[in-house]
C-alpha cells in the first residue's frame, strides 16, 4: 500500500515514500539545550537520516520509521504537532529580548499566540511571523497573519503567503498592545475558519469577500 502523510502522528511522508520525518514542537525555534541534546538522542537511536533546521524555526528528525513513530513522540514532554491542515510554528525574531533594533517583545505576542493556537485545525496551513521591528526579520508580510513591532505597539498584517504564487500581506491596524493583537488574532481565525471556501489560504478569502468586509468583521 502507498504510504502517505500521517497528520495524528506529526509524520511527513519522505521522497523514498518509505520513512518519515517528524517536527518536535519548538516554540520560535528557542530551544533549550536539554531539547536539543534529546532531539540528537532521538535521531541517533531511531535510525534517523539527519536531522534538518527548517524554515518555520523547527528542526525536522528526518527518515525514520513508521513503526518507530509512537515510540519516538513518547521520548518527548511535548507532543503537540502541526502538519497538514493547522495552525503552524510561529516564526518569532527575538524582539527586544535581544536585539539592540527591536520596539516590542515579540517572543512574548509569539509565545502567546502559540500556546493558544498551535496545531489546531484551519481550513488551509495558517502561518503567523511575529517581528519586534519593521525590519521584519520572522517575514510577517509573507505571512497570513503577521505582526510587526513599531514605536506604538503591534502593527497587524493579513493575508500574505509565500509559496509559487507568493503575496504580500496588506496592513489591517497598528498600535496594538499584546493582549489587543491576541484578541485579533482570534477574531481573523475565527473569521477564516467561518468564511474559508475549501482549502483557500486567508489573502484569497480576504480578497473574494472584499477586504473593507473583512476590516468591517475584524475591527
Ligand atoms: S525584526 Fe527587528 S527586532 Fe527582530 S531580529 Fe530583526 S532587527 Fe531585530
């Protein structure tokens, strides 16, 4: 029987169409060493082809098992997976945590918004970047939802996507504290997941219902 993706096991069918690649939950790729040093131990003890950073600031196990699955996800605290049709890693820069150009925390909206919204279901793949300055280091213009630090707070930007037909996303609102760009981001997924039309990413329903609808729904 071919094999193919396997979404309740966080498992990404490989180009030998025989093993698999996982994706360990790492929220805004900030590991702590004790991750990483169990992330090596997986890979070595199950086999795995290599491990691989990935776009989305996760580390992919790559090429292992399909009867190795369960028992690889039960060597981790954290299960929680994002394939398939869900709410996926947030791309976060490190925000005035760090770097000397940032204007507002955005690990802290990023880690926020992952504990409420990671790996759960949405008509298409939902991709967020959080960026603590304009320089937009977490890509939140090519991003279906993205916020990016300014001198006044948050500024929120919808609808953007990368991808062989890439677009940028168009600016909702700015200013926003933590908690207002939080309750945003339920608003524009909830919108989304009530007015999706099949598996369209945001910036197609954006642009099928209108975008002043949108604004309208959301603000
Ligand atoms: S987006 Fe701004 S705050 Fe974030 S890493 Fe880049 S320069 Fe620093």
């Amino acid at each position: 029987m071919t094999k193919t993706n396997i979404p309740e096991k966080g498992a990404i069918i490989q180009r030998d169409m025989e093993t698999f690649s996982i994706l360990p939950h790492i929220p805004g790729g900030f590991a702590e060493p004790a991750l990483l040093r169990k992330i090596a131990d997986v890979a070595e003890k199950y086999g795995a082809k290599y491990v691989k950073l990935t776009g989305a600031q996760r580390i992919a196990i790559m090429g292992v098992r399909e009867e190795d699955l369960d028992n690889i996800w039960a060597e981790f605290t954290d299960r929680s997976k994002a394939i398939g049709l869900t709410i996926r890693s947030i791309q976060m820069c490190p925000g005035t945590r760090s770097c000397k150009r940032g204007k507002q925390d955005s690990p802290g909206l990023g880690f926020a918004l992952d504990s409420e919204f990671y790996g759960k279901p949405a008509p298409s793949k939902f991709k967020m970047g959080i960026s603590g300055c304009p320089n937009c280091c977490s890509d939140s213009w090519l991003k279906d939802l993205g916020f990016i630090g300014t001198d006044s707070g948050f500024r929120a930007v919808v609808g953007g996507k990368g991808g062989s037909t890439p677009k940028t996303a168009r600016e909702l609102v700015d200013g926003l504290s933590e908690d207002q760009a939080i309750a945003l981001a339920r608003k524009v997924i909830g919108f989304y997941r009530e007015n999706a039309q099949g598996a369209e990413r945001l910036g197609s329903t954006i642009e099928r219902v209108g975008f002043e609808t949108f604004t309208k729904a959301i603000l």
